[in-house]
C-alpha cells in the first residue's frame, strides 16, 4: 500500500465556545466549530451568493490548553491539522454513526 498524504488548512471563525473535557486517562480535549464561509456570484442571475460550513475540530493536550484559554464564540482562527473519520454503535439509538472532524495540530489566533 502507498503512503497517503492527510493534510488540512482551514481560516475561519469560531461558531461557539470551546467544550473542554478530560478523558478517563486525564487527557484533555477541546473540542471546536469552525465556520468557513464561502461567497460567489450566481452565473445564471448574477447574484451575490454564500455558503457557511461548520467544520468539527478535535484539539489535544497543549493544543487543548491553547483553545481554552484564547478561544471563544466568534473569534478568528487558523487550524492545520489532518481529517480523522471514526465509527461505532450508539448503545441508545442502536445505529451505526460515522464522526468525520478535524484533529488539530496547530492552532494559529
């Protein structure tokens, strides 16, 4: 198999306050929505047009303590980091869920 390359930039600004956690093994987590918006001009009627997308973003350790201190609700953020994707069965729905987010590390304010 072929190494792959998992790389992700992402500007924006943050949709809510961070939610900071610590797992069972003392870790802490911060995890974030980035909103990145998007605008155009409409080909067919020539309107201004937008799009915002919220992009999950999970922060560790340091990266987490950075999030936590500097962070908040409509801040302006740059994140490098790699696209995780993970699943599992929810016990309380019986459905299998799929969670595409972001690892983050590095956090730029």
């Amino acid at each position: 198999m072929s190494r792959g390359f998992n790389r992700v930039i992402l500007m924006g600004n943050l949709a809510k306050d961070p939610d900071i956690r610590v797992t069972q093994s003392k870790q802490k987590v911060a995890r974030i929505t980035i909103a990145v918006g998007k605008q155009w001009k409409d080909k067919q009627t020539g309107e201004a047009r937008s799009h915002t997308d919220f992009i999950n973003v999970s922060a560790w350790g340091f990266t987490a303590d950075i999030c936590e201190k500097y962070l908040s609700k409509g801040k302006p953020v740059l994140i490098e980091g790699r696209i995780s994707v993970r699943d599992y069965d929810d016990p309380k729905t019986g459905k299998h869920v799929w969670i595409t987010e972001v690892i983050a590390e590095n956090v730029t304010l």
